[in-house]
C-alpha cells in the first residue's frame, strides 16, 4: 500500500468518485476530514481517521456505522488512485468486518448480562470474508454457534434461547439501516439445514450435522471457513472437529463433479447474466469470478487433504500453492490470478456506484459507461474489451475439467450387452466375472448402497473391465477386488478416483493380480492406492533424515498424541505400500526395495520414539545426563526389511542408575526408561484408527524376556562382554544404532564394535552355531518349499556361517549382510559365488514375501514377475539357479559347522 498518493493520481480518483459515485459523492461531504486527506495525498492519514470516524458517537450502532462508511471512502479512493491493490482493498475490509463483529458480540452479551465474560457465542466466517477476500459492498457470511455450557444466561434461561437471542441482536447491530447507514449485511444461510434450524446452533450439533449428514458443496464451502469473533476456544473446537470432513485423506476426485453440478445449477439460475456483453454476470457468469473460485477449490478438496501447503483459503494464494506444487499449470495460475484482479477490480466499481451488492454489468449503455469511467475508461465498449480476454481464457481453463465426462458410461448395461462386453475385453471366463460384477450392482455391500456409490461405480465400470482384462490373472483380480467391495465403508470417493485415473486402475489390476498382501491392506485403507498417482511413489526411498521429516511433519496446528500416531502410521503405511508397489509393478530392485523399507522402519522409529518421549515427559520430566537409545538388530539392524518384516529392538539409556527424572512425576532412571521404552513400543505396534504398523520384539536384550526391558549402556557391555552367550553375540553383528543423539549413538556403536572385537575360539563358535542352528531347525521347520530362510541352505544357514565367521576371526564387521560378504570374500573367507546367491535369495525372499507370504509355489499368472524380480530369464531359469544357490551355501554352512570343537 502506498502511504502517500500523488496530486494528479488523487485529484483524478477525487473527481471520477464524484462524477461517476453517488455513493462516495455522499461520504466525501459527510466526513470532510478524510476527504482533506485524500486531497492532501495522505492515504496513510486518511485510513487512520476513518478507523476513529465513529469516536464520540452516542451507540455502539452508530460508531460502526460511521466507521464502516468512513473506511470505505478512505478504501475506494485509494482504489481508484491505484495507490491500493485488491489485496490490499480486500484485507481492510475484512478485518473491518472482524472488529464489527467481535465489537457486536460483546455488546449483545453485555446488554443481556452485564456482569458475564463474553464467553460461549462464537461467529465462524465463510465466503470472502473467511478467507479475508471480502468485497466492497457484501455481505458477510457467518455461522453462529454457542456453546451451552459457558453461554451467559439470565435466570431461568435455557442456553437455546439465549443464544438465538444474542444471534437476532448481532445481526441487528450490524445491519439494521438507521440514517448512519449499516455496517455489514449478515448472512447465515450456510448453517445446517437453514430452513429448519435456529440462526444459531449449539457446536455439538453442527458437528454432528458435519459429521454425518452435510451435502458436498458444503465442503467446499469450508474452505474458507475460520473463526472471526467472540469465544476463540469454541471456534477453534468446532473447526478441529470438521477437520476430516473438509480435508479428507484420500484424494476426491468426485470434488469436481460436485463443484461443477453446483456450476451448472448456478448458470440456470442465473441464466441472463451468463453470456458476455452488457448485463453480464462477473461473478457467476461463464468465465467469471466463481468459476476461478471453483478452480481453486476443485483441486483442494483432491489433493489439500494430504497437502496441507494447498489449504490456502484464498483465492490467489491458494492458485501459487496449487501451482508450486505442480497441481495445476503455471501458465494456468497466472491468467487465473490475473483474470480474477480484474474481475474483482471491475465487480468493486460496481458496488462503489451506489454501495448494492451488485456483480452484473448494467444491461444499460449510459449505466455502463458510467462504470467503465469511475474506472477511468472512455465507454462501455472499452470496459468491455478489457474484460473479454480475461474472461474467456477463465472459461476454457474452467471448462477443460469436464473434458470427456460421460454420462451414459454409468448407466448399467444389461447382462447380455455386459457379459458379451467382458468377452471381448478378453476375460476367459464372461460368465463368472459377470456374475461377479452383478452381485455387487445388487447392493448388498455397504460401499454401494447409496444412490451417489452406484452411480461413482457404474462410471467406473468400464475403466475397471479394461483394467482388469489386462492383467495377468483376471479373474483372480476381479475376485480380490471383491473384497474391496465388501470392505470399503463408502465406495463414492474410491470408484471416482478409479474413473477420474484409468492408469491407476491398471496398476490396481496388477497388484490384485499378483499380491495379496497389499490387497489385503487396500482392503482396509483403500486410499493407500493414492500415493501411486504421483510418479515420486515409484522412486527409491529417500533418506532416513528426509522420511523423518515427512513423517514428523504436523497436519494441523494442534496435534495430540493420538492423532501424531494416527498421522504417522498414515505416512509410514503409505510409503511400505508404495515400496510394495514397486516390487509388484517391476518398478524397482528387490534389494533397493529391501534397504528402502528398512529407511522407512528407521524414520518411523525416529518420530514415534520423539512423539512418546515428548509425551512421557510431559508427566516424568527427563532424566538429566541421560537418553533413550534404540539398538535395531536383525534385519533392521542390517538395513534390509521385507514388507512382513518386524522390528528387533533393544532399548538402552545412558547416564547412571541413580538419576532422577525432574518432572511433576519424578522417576529413578531405571523407572523410568523401563515405563518410557514400552512405550516406545506400543507407539510402534499397537493398532489405531489409521490401522497397524510394525510388531516390535525386544527378546534380543540382556537376559531376554527375563530381563529388564531397558537397561543401562554400561550394564549392556558388562552384560555382553561377562556373560552373553555365542547366540548373542552374532546377533550383535547385526547391530546398529537407530535412535539417539548423535553422540549417544556413537557411544553405543563403540560398545557394539567392543563387543564384536572380544578374541574368541573359533571352533567354540562353531559348534555354539550349530547347536543353534539345530534347535532352530528341530522347533521351526520350513513352513513350504519357497520358505527362502528356513531349510537346507536358506538364507538362515547363510547368516550362521557369515556370523560365526565375523565373530571367529573379527572380520567383514558389517551389519549390512551384502557388506559383511563382500568383506569375507576378500579375505578369502567365503567362495566368490557366494555374493550371488545371497543375493538371489534375498531378492526371492522380498518379492515372495509379497506374492506368496506362505511360502507356497506362487500361482502361474505370478511366476514371470518372481522370475523378472530376481533378474532371471523364465521360471525356470529361477528355479535352477535357485537350486544351486541353496546348494552353495548349504556347503559353506556345513564346511563351518565341521569345524566345530568339543565342549
């Protein structure tokens, strides 16, 4: 905003007000001392005197009203100069109607109980001035709730009545015409079912409504909804409770057919002002301020819920979030915001003309002109033209979303047209998958018994029989999406995605096809299959440090503890399906895919060991001079997880025994880790809304289940070096360090590599090994012939000889398996060939993992992929070097085991 405008900017603002404005013609003369200012040049000055105009007045209704005329003068002259931009405008306005609000509330309160805090009444803001875009002449569109509770009443007064009360005398305040004018025009018919309800409702009650029976416009009405007045705590509890009404998680693609049904409904209603030309509708018109609106909002409901950078509630932020994040196009963003400044520029001259809520151009030519000059053009036709560009590229970028909408695609067909269609699709079996699909049309599962469920199913349809007759076993896909069918609590969203995206269907296809594990999380959290939209979902996993913070990033300005765990088993769930994905999809290396679910472990267990602790804390305080520490052993430790894989922890604490914790709740360190790591623990595993994560076992610790959950870093390495046994130990060499400090990890990276360097015997070590190994074998047998880590030559013989020989000679210390052969080969410690066949077992072990979790044959229509996974040419070709990698280990496992010596 400029503070100061220059004498030929003003006086030609000034004498166009005056020609062209009855209305500012009116305020000019009714408060001489702004208008000085403004002829002074001094906008700055003359903002401050509108704000005081209303000081000294007799009423609370008068002060508003003069202040309200006042600032609109200051506002519109320093529009007209060019010294203010819409923004700027826009933003004065809203905060104007913020302070008439707060200042009716308090009053309404006050005059009924004089003596009560103004407490339990609170005014949420939609429309433009929710998101503070409010225009020049508006109304100001407002839900009013109370809360029955903290309302003051009088004696014998139900909260009810009250409320509504304080509702009538704000609305009155405010918009009550007395010859000072009014200050604002409320509007409250965007509460719930307004043709039934009282102008205000209890919070619980609206959120009832929110929770279980509003109509889609009314989420994107919410958008833009925030508190502006009166009791901030219930203002901020109503909107945490809508939260997941307005922001689902899952991408809603059905957004845009209800933004653009309710488009269609307003062009037929307003169907005089669609057509370009005088008379035209700038804000509902066909190309105009709506449809940018509606833009904007169409792609926040897809994507704002799991993108909380694109919630902007206004118009022009929200089009740079959504283009920053490459929602929509760049070139796109820019004509919208620039169209939408103009439009909005242009609607203000309307309004400024004799202060109505006007948005339609006049249909008269001398009115026309009048407008085109208070914006200080020659005539109509030149306003004209300088609209017409603008709007037309609004109404092709608007109407490019309805592109190839097919509305007779979601009539259902009849069983012979459906089932002869499904041959020709290529289904080996018509019959049965019509018999199928006929059994969900019948309606009997939940996700489609509503009207809006079929019809988002039926135009689904086709995309999905192509999808399907695609893939490798189509009817084994058809059958698994059966289960979706059933499962899924409300289909609309899910089959809408499905049409709005057929590549995604086809990677559905596939993944039904093949994996049952991750049908069977789809099953259960169908919006899982979201995260494959973006290309990103099919790239390696990032680093730990970058997964953390994705992780730990909030939702929402105010998080408790359920809703950090809620949030983080979303992400973490999100990112292990998308890895799955990959695997299944041939879009990624079983190995690189392994280390990738190992990163997500590690992130998981960062963020939620941060979220417990903070919370533990909040009750015990810390314990000073100590921390939590996490050793992650097994396959975590050594960075390579399946997608079944669970967590092998133990947890440890630096510091002494004898610390004690400073909080309201003080603990002795021993208490207090030993409460702390469990914890830990259930933040990982235990099931919540957001579903399971990971199953955490701590048998690895000191004593194992005997002994104390967590224990000190110094009675860790006297336990380890007096009196750990050889079965302890190789599995310390698959230790590593995953949650502390920096300097607390490496403390207890030196007690593992201390521990890993104690001399040994090595036919002691071989023969401690291959007891284990036979104990395994005799109370775990191999559960199929692909249960790649159990029998004669499995990865769990692999691991025995890598371990005996790490602890044997000191040698290949690596967590990492790949890494620890490497090394052991060099030394001439294993045979070259080695290497291969770990890898191929492990690359057949996550991918079966996947395809065939029991460790059975996989199905035919499954092989190729096993097969291409691990790098083979054919079935076949896997199963014989599949053979000779089995025999090569179980050679080495037997050629150390011989080695063994007596007790």
């Amino acid at each position: 905003m400029q503070e100061t405008l220059s004498y030929p900017e003003v006086n030609d603002a000034l004498q166009r007000a005056r020609r062209h404005s009855s209305f500012l013609r009116r305020q000019l003369d009714a408060f001489p001392q702004v208008a000085e200012a403004l002829s002074a040049g001094a906008l700055g000055r003359a903002l401050e005197l509108a704000r005081a105009a209303g000081e000294g007045a007799e009423s609370l209704p008068a002060r508003l009203r003069r202040e309200r005329s006042a600032t609109a003068l200051a506002l519109g002259i320093g529009d007209l100069a060019g010294a203010l931009s819409l923004e700027d405008v826009v933003e004065a306005l809203s905060a104007l109607a913020d302070r008439a609000l707060s200042a009716a509330i308090a009053a309404a309160i006050a005059e009924r109980t004089p003596d009560a805090a103004p407490a339990g009444f609170a005014a949420i803001a939609l429309g433009k001035l929710g998101s503070r875009e409010l225009n020049y002449s508006s109304d100001i569109d407002l839900i009013f709730l109370y809360d029955p509770a903290t309302l003051p009443l009088k004696p014998r007064e139900e909260p009810a009545q009250a409320a509504v009360r304080i509702g009538q005398r704000v609305v009155e305040l405010l918009q009550k015409r007395t010859e000072d004018g009014y200050v604002f025009r409320v509007d409250l018919r965007l509460r719930p079912s307004p043709e039934v309800t009282p102008i205000v409702l209890s919070a619980d009650a609206a959120i009832s409504y929110y929770e279980s029976s509003a109509l889609p416009w009314e989420r994107a009405a919410f958008i833009r909804a925030r508190h502006a007045a009166g009791d901030e705590a219930l203002g901020r509890y109503f909107l945490e409770a809508i939260h997941p009404f307005v922001w689902r998680r899952s991408l809603d693609y059905g957004a845009v057919g209800e933004l653009q049904s309710i488009t269609r409904r307003i062009r037929d209603h307003y169907a005089e002002g669609q057509a370009f030309g005088p008379g035209y509708d700038l804000k509902r018109g066909h190309g105009g301020i709506r449809e940018i609106e509606f833009f904007a909002q169409i792609h926040q409901l897809i994507h704002g819920g799991r993108e909380p950078a694109l919630r902007a509630p206004a118009t022009l932020p929200a089009l740079d979030a959504l283009a920053d994040a490459g929602r929509i196009r760049q070139h796109d963003a820019v004509a919208l915001a620039a169209a939408y400044r103009l439009l909005r520029t242009i609607e203000h001259r309307l309004q400024m003309v004799d202060d109505r809520q006007t948005h339609g151009l006049p249909a008269d030519r001398a009115a026309l002109d009048g407008v085109a000059a208070l914006h200080g053009l020659a005539d109509g036709e030149a306003l004209l033209a300088l609209l017409a560009p603008d709007v037309g590229r609004v109404a092709a970028i608007y109407g490019a979303l309805g592109e190839g909408e097919d509305t007779d695609a979601r009539l259902p067909l009849a069983a012979e047209a459906l089932e002869a269609r499904l041959g020709e699709a290529g289904f080996p079996d018509p019959a049965a998958a019509r018999l199928r699909i006929e059994s969900w049309r019948s309606g009997k599962a939940r996700s489609l018994r509503s009207p809006a469920a079929r019809e988002a199913f039926e135009g689904m349809l086709p995309v999905l029989v192509r999808a399907v007759s695609g893939a490798p076993d189509a009817m084994r896909a058809l059958n698994r999406f059966d289960d979706l069918v059933a499962r899924l609590p409300s289909g609309v969203n899910f089959y809408r995605l499905l049409e709005a995206r057929p590549g995604l269907a086809e990677l559905l296809a596939t993944i039904l096809s093949h994996a049952p594990t991750l049908a069977d999380q789809l099953g259960r959290r169908p919006e899982l299959l979201d995260g494959l939209i973006d290309a990103s979902a099919f790239e390696p996993a990032r680093c730990v440090d970058a997964l953390a913070q994705d992780f730990g990033r909030p939702e929402r300005d105010e998080e408790d503890y359920q809703l950090v765990l809620d949030r983080v088993r979303r992400r973490v769930n999100e990112a292990r399906f998308a890895l799955g994905a990959q695997l299944v999809l041939a879009r990624g290396d079983p190995l690189e895919v392994a280390g990738g679910y190992a990163r997500v472990a590690e992130a998981a267990v960062r963020v939620l060991a941060d979220a417990a602790v903070a919370e533990f804390e909040k009750a015990h305080g810390k314990v000073p001079g100590s921390e939590l520490l996490i050793l992650g052993l097994g396959r975590l430790g050594g960075a390579q997880l399946t997608h079944a894989s669970d967590l092998d922890l133990v947890y440890l604490f630096s510091g002494t025994h004898e610390a004690e914790s400073d909080g309201p709740k003080p603990l002795r360190a021993t208490d207090y880790f030993n409460r702390l790591a469990p914890r830990v623990s259930a933040a990982l595993s235990v099931p919540t809304a957001a579903g399971p994560l990971y199953e955490v076992d701590t048998r690895l610790r000191p004593s194992g289940k005997d002994g104390l959950i967590a224990v000190s870093l110094p009675s860790f390495a006297e336990y380890q070096h007096e009196r750990a046994w050889t079965f302890e130990h190789m599995a310390m060499t698959r230790a590593r360090p995953v949650y502390g400090s920096a300097e607390g990890r490496a403390a207890l990276a030196r007690v593992v590599e201390g521990v890993l360097l104690i001399p040994r015997d090595p036919g002691k070590v071989a023969a401690d090994a291959a007891r284990m190994r036979a104990e395994i074998a005799a109370h775990k047998p191999a559960r199929g012939p692909f249960d790649i880590k159990l029998g004669d030559g499995g990865l769990i013989d692999l691991e025995f000889a890598v371990q005996a020989l790490q602890l044997a000679h000191r040698a290949g210390l690596h967590a990492n398996l790949g890494a620890a052969i490497a090394e052991l080969v060099e030394e001439g410690l294993l045979p070259g060939g080695i290497a291969d066949a770990w890898r191929l077992l492990t690359r057949m072990l996550v991918t079966l993992r996947l395809v065939s979790p029991r460790s059975d044959e996989p199905p035919p229509a499954s092989r190729p992929l096993v097969a291409q996974a691990c790098g083979m040419e054919d079935w076949d070709a896997l199963l014989a070097a599949h053979d000779r990698a089995r025999q090569s280990i179980y050679e080495v496992w037997r050629s150390i085991a011989a080695t063994a010596s007596g007790d």
